[in-house]
C-alpha cells in the first residue's frame, strides 16, 4: 500500500514538473504572437524641434509617425526585466539574478557618468582651466576665470587624496579628507536637525488647548470647527506627553506615571500601524505601477488613456 | 482544513495579491475620490499664487518609486502649466535628470506646445551632494549650476532672471522617495528661512507619516502616496477639465489604480483576520 502511495506522488510529481514550463511556453508563445499580429510594445515617434518625441499610435494610424526600434527594444527589455525580478517571488534562478547583476552594474556605471558631467567637468574642472572645457568639454560654460579660482584646488587635492586609498600604499593619506567630510557632515545635519526635528517642534507642541475659530463671514463662532480644532490639540498635548513620560527612565512606571505610560505605547502602536498601512499602501501602489506597465506599454492588454485605436488592443 | 492553511505556501499569497491587483486593473474598475483638507491646501498652495509666480519643482526620486510618484508629478508640473507658473526643474537623485527629461517630453512639449524652453520652463538637472546642494542654493543658485542640463550657460536663460538663491522663487515643489528629499528641504531651507521658503511635497507611503510633524510651520502641503495623488488628480480634474480625450487617461493615473489598490487593500485585511482566527484556533487546539 505504502509502494503504491509512493509510486503515485512520485507520478504526480514528474507531471507537475512539466506544468511550469508548459505554463511559460504557452505565455511566451501568446506574447510572440501579440507582438507579431498586432505589435505589441511598439513605440511610435514623431519628430520635432528638440529631436523626436514619443508620440500615440494614432499619430502612426495618421501617417505622421513611425515605430522607434531602439524605445521598443527599451520596452521589450524592461518588461522582461520586471518579469525576471518578479520571478524572484516563486524561487531564487538566475534570470532573477541576472537583471539584479544588471541593475548594479548599470547604477554604478550611471553614477560615475553623471558625476563626471555634473560635477567635476562644471564645477571642478570649469572652474580651474575655464577656457579649456569651454572650448572643448562644454560650450556652455563661461572661458572666464572667477576672482578666488584658486580656491578649488583644495578640493582637487582632497579628491586625490581620497583616491589614494587605491594606492598599495599610503592608504592612511585618504583618511584625512574623509575626516573633513565626516566632520562637515556631522556638522551640518546637526544643525538641520536641531532647529527642524528638535526647537521647531517644541514650538509646534505649544499651542492653545482651547481653541476658537471665527466662521468664514467673519460672524461669530463656528463651534463646529472650533470644537475639532480643540480635540485636535487636546490629542497632540496628551498623545505628545504621554509618550515623552514612556521613554522617561529616571521615575518607575507606576501610578499615575505608569498610566501616561501605558497610553504613551497606545499612542506609539497607533502610529507604527499608520505608518505600516502607509507601507502598504506604498508598496501597492508600486505593484499596481508594474502591472500597468506591462498590461498597457508592453502586452496592449488596457489602453487606460486611449493612446491606440480600441482594435489593437484586447486579448485577442 | 486548518492544518492547511496554517501551513499554506506563501506563494500562494503572493498570487492572490497579483491577481487583486491585476483583476480590477483587467476590468477598469476605479472608485470615486473625494479630496481631503491637506490635499485641499497643497492644491491651493500651487493655484492660489498669481499667474507667472516662479516654482522650482525638485524631482528627489528615481523609477522604483514611478507607480507612487509618476501621476503626483505630473499632476504638479500639469497645476503648473494650466496656471502659466515659471518651472524650474532640478534633481538631487541621479536619475531624476531622466525623469525630468521625461516629464518635459511626455507632458509640456506634448500638451502644451506653447511652453517655451528657456523661457517658461527649465531644467538644471541633477547635482550631486545632498543636503549640500540645498545649503548652496539658499546662498547663490549659480554657484552650484553653472549651465542647465543642456550645456547652456545659466545666464542666457531668461527664466533664470532675477532667480540667485531658493528664496527667490515662490514656492518650492519636492516631489520626494527618500534621502536626500523633502525631510533635508524641510531641515535646511524651511527651517532656516522659515517666512521664505514655501515648500509642498509630495511622497511615498513610507515616508508620508514621518513629514506629518512638519505641518503647517514648515511644510505647507502634503501628498502622501497614491491616495493623495488620486485626490489632487481629482481636483485638477474639476478646475481645469482636460481639452481632449486622450489627455483624460492620462491624467487620471492615481485615479484609476485607486480600484486595484482598493481589491488589494481588502485581501490584506481578510488575510490579516484570518491569519488571526487561525492562531487562535490553534491555541484553542492546543489547550
């Protein structure tokens, strides 16, 4: 009894073992077909003054635009990027680790780029030899040297002494900029944080208990209003109080003390639950982004804003 | 029954959220929105400044937050365009130049072709530095962009006249995923300057309730995720209707996948109880 059990799960099993990849056959053959019956994915350009520019497939169906190869293939490869990140969520492969390689090796690369044009060629560089990246790196710029230009060696040195760290040797000479960074930094979020998270809201905590507010007309008191405004600050003042006397170590949680203590954590529990539902909401909505992106730009499954004609798009 | 739900595999989970969130989206199933006192007052923030008024919209997000933050700017760099205000567009995410890019292309040059680069409009692209980049722009702007995003020299655009620090400008849009955003706008341009700088944002669901303490002092207004989104798009809806068909779907992104995130708010719940339910019924089993 217990063989022929066993001899049927592993029946079972060798069926099942098909079904996915019979599953993802039948999708990628639907895909194919979408794409070359109807063209799914495509995306039309049209030109204009500042070079072309995505356009709907009604200005194609007018003869005023044609497909793009290089934005569809773009299309194509993020839809099955997304798709092999997604597959992420069934089990670990290496699709799924091939677009996250990709990813990494992309924002790095982008990084460097974009802090080369925008920063050391206008703002290090421009400013050191100006005639030279304005006649060569960047027309823009101004071939004037500014008064103090001098100045801006000492970052160039810092920069160096940065890169040092890469050297076989004499790796301590970059702790000393990293030093002035860490300072700065500290420095400067230190004060952000002491006027905006610290004095600024002290300010906002003190405000009348009892407020009165006059209605639009200017005749008399709206106690409707006024009596919202009043709960809302009476609500601020304990929920404020409350979880200050929490996180207060010196006395025992006891008595009354105790019991600030206790709606202090009621006050804390009500907003981290806020604050997950917020995160859900969040992620939801990024779910729901992706999705749109392959149902819409990709498969021409929906036409949400009516940019094709209702023919092209559907199941079949 | 309850053994095998207890022991449920999570993908099974995962694919019921997929399906709630596709199924309505399949069916265009949208849920009416009605706009909220801070939604209100963001709104009123952009539309109650006179024609022409400057903004600098300062786009602190990248593509992984595109479902979220995609329709909140647009529906800002739209109120922007319907009021005629002057956009000065930066980024302190690298990838936000891009995103800038895109906005202009699939929205202004689109929709309202009368906008002129330069003119009415301009990007200066992303600068690298964070909170840093902030503390520089409420001294001199042009010591830190030198060009715009295209080379230029700032002091041939003409929407750049008159515009030398951010207090110039009259208000400051944020439209924020993260550091650096609209915590640092908040901690060193309204703070520091807090009768001059005006700043409104709009956010992720993640850090939506960590701004709320900023209220009215030193943030003015406040989207926070695809709720508010849907609730400004609404607005804008009402007061400036959209001239042809092709725009309405366009603008109304937040507001269609109000009906997905509904679906998939309700399955979070029923699991949420059931999951509960069925901890106690295993405790009940147990004793």
């Amino acid at each position: 009894m217990a063989s022929g059990q066993l001899l049927v799960s592993e029946k079972t099993a060798g069926k099942s073992r098909w079904v996915g990849p019979a599953l993802l056959l039948a999708a990628g053959v639907y895909v194919a077909w979408r794409a070359a019956v109807f063209g799914c994915g495509t995306v039309y350009v049209a030109p204009a003054d500042e070079g072309p520019t995505s356009v709907s497939a009604w200005e194609a169906v007018a003869g005023v635009a044609q497909p793009s190869l290089g934005r569809t293939i773009g299309v194509w490869v993020a839809a099955l990027l997304t798709l092999a990140i997604f597959s992420f969520l069934y089990k670990d492969n290496p699709l799924y680790k091939l677009a996250e390689a990709v990813f990494v090796g992309v924002s790095a690369g982008y990084w460097m780029v974009v802090a080369f044009w925008t920063t050391l060629v206008p703002n290090l560089l421009g400013k050191l030899f100006p005639a030279w990246v304005s006649a060569g790196l960047m027309p823009g710029l101004s071939p004037e040297r500014e008064d103090a230009w001098y100045w801006y060696f000492v970052p160039l040195v810092l920069g160096l002494m940065l890169l040092w760290r890469l050297a076989p040797r004499g790796a301590w000479i970059a702790a000393w900029p990293l030093a002035f960074i860490m300072g700065a930094t500290a420095g400067v979020r230190l004060v952000g944080f002491l006027q905006a998270d610290f004095l600024n809201q002290i300010g906002a905590t003190i405000r009348p208990a009892v407020v009165l507010l006059h209605q639009a007309d200017g005749q008399g008191v709206d106690w409707t209003a006024s009596l919202g405004a009043t709960v809302q600050a009476l609500l601020l003042l304990v929920g404020v109080l409350c979880c200050l006397t929490y996180f207060f170590f010196s006395v025992e949680h006891r008595g009354l003390v105790g019991r600030a203590s206790r709606l202090g954590v009621w006050v804390l529990m009500i907003t981290f639950g806020a604050a997950f539902g917020y995160t859900v909401m969040g992620r939801i909505a990024l779910l729901a982004g992706r999705l749109e992106f392959l149902l819409n730009d990709w498969l021409w499954l929906i036409d949400p804003a009516g940019l094709r004609p209702p023919d092209w798009t559907g199941w079949w | 029954m309850l053994e095998k739900l207890q022991h449920l595999d999570r993908r099974w989970v995962f694919l019921m959220m997929l399906l709630a969130v596709a199924v309505p989206m399949l069916a265009d199933w949208q849920v009416p929105e009605k706009s909220t006192l801070l939604v209100r007052q963001t709104f009123e923030a952009i539309d109650r400044l006179p024609e022409g008024s400057k903004i600098l919209l300062s786009w602190d997000w990248d593509p992984s937050a595109e479902g979220e933050l995609g329709p909140m700017a647009n529906a800002f760099v739209r109120h922007c365009c319907q009021k005629k205000h002057k956009m000065v567009f930066i980024a302190l995410w690298p990838v936000g130049q891009q995103l800038i890019d895109d906005t202009i292309e699939k929205l202004i040059q689109a929709d309202y072709p009368h906008l002129v680069y330069g003119r009415d409009y301009v990007n200066l692209g992303f600068k690298p530095g964070n909170e840093g980049v902030i503390k520089v722009l409420l001294t001199d702007l042009r010591q830190l962009y030198t060009t715009d995003a295209r080379g230029t020299n700032i002091e041939k655009i003409p929407v750049m006249r008159g515009l030398n620090t951010v207090r110039d400008f009259d208000l400051v849009v944020s439209v924020s995923a993260g550091y650096p955003g609209i915590k640092e706008w908040v901690q060193y341009a309204s703070a520091a300057y807090p009768n001059q700088v005006r700043l409104i944002t709009g956010t992720t669901g993640v850090s939506a309730p960590l701004l709320y303490p900023y209220i009215p002092d030193q943030l003015q207004g406040m989207l926070g995720a695809i709720k508010g989104a849907a609730e400004y798009e609404q607005l804008l809806l009402e007061k400036y209707p959209p001239t042809h068909g092709e725009e309405v779907g366009k603008y109304q992104e937040a507001l269609r996948r109000m009906g997905p995130q509904l679906a998939a708010h309700l399955l979070m719940i029923g699991l949420i109880v059931l999951g509960n339910i069925l901890y106690f019924a295993s405790r009940r089993k147990q004793s």
